[in-house]
C-alpha cells in the first residue's frame, strides 16, 4: 500500500506539512479499516483510551483533546453510551457539564481494541525500520512537548 511519490513535483516532497498529512491519511485509513473489522472507529478508541489511561473528562474537554467539534463529540459519546461503553454524569459542581467515564465494558474493548491499532500502525508503517520508528514518536513528542510548554506559558499571561 505505498503511496507512489513519482508523479509528486519536488515542493511537496520537500514540504514537512505535505509530508506528515501523507503519513497521517496512510496510518489513519490503516487503523480505521482495522478497527472497522470490530465495529469501532478511531474517534471512538481515542475517547476510550483518554477515559481509560486518564479520568473522566467533560465532552468538551475531550472534543478538544482529540480534535472534535462539540456536536460530532455529542454524537460521538451518544454512540459510546448506548453500547454501554462509556456513561454521561451532570457535574455536580456544574450541573450544565456532562462528565464522561469509561465502563468496564469500555475498558474492556478498549484493552482488545489496543493491540489491533498498535498492529494496524505497525502495518501502515511497514516499510520503516525499529529505529527510525524511535526517532519518529520521539520528534512528535518533542515538537509536542514544545507546543505545550508554549502554550502553558501563554496560559499563566
């Protein structure tokens, strides 16, 4: 499944931003194919993953977290909650909030789901060897690490 660069003209080769939404597309329709094998989405493991690996967060938080406007995030926690995934909570110091958990029964797709998205990765990024694996998840937590440190300094002015 490698995307062919040879009709690409140099300029998007070149272009870090061109490059990285190549990557993304490719290891995203990887793992959402994979994940569509088991009736789930990516969207839907990621919410899980954050309520599983984190605690419970507000529908807006999480939207933010993963990229989702309020009314996909609405739906999407809709979809959690009615196969029994995930529940909703008024927030008892807001009672407009709606705190979101994890159940058991989404922890425990969750923790089946995770080996298949690590496999569905690993496929999508089969051409690329251990180490530059490393050097991958390594820059992206840099350049992330770099991002939120900016943006908690902008948060204390």
């Amino acid at each position: 499944m490698a995307e062919s660069t040879v009709n690409l003209p140099q300029g998007l080769l070149k272009s870090p931003s061109f490059q990285l939404e190549r990557l993304r597309r490719r290891t995203r329709t990887h793992v959402e194919a994979a994940l569509s094998a088991k009736d789930f989405n990516l969207r839907e493991f990621w919410v899980l993953t954050y309520l599983v690996d984190g605690d419970a967060a507000s529908q807006a938080e999480l939207g933010e977290i993963i990229g989702v406007d309020r009314s996909d995030m609405v739906r999407l926690v809709d979809a959690l909650e009615k196969r029994g995934l995930a529940k909703r909570e008024k927030d008892a110091k807001d009672r407009r909030r709606q705190i979101i958990s994890v159940t058991k029964k989404g922890a425990k797709a969750q923790a089946s789901l995770t080996p298949i998205v690590h496999e569905a990765e690993d496929a999508a990024l089969d051409e690329s060897t251990s180490k530059q694996l490393k050097h991958l998840k390594k820059l992206a937590k840099s350049i992330i690490a770099v991002e939120e440190e900016a943006e908690g300094i902008d948060d204390r002015s």
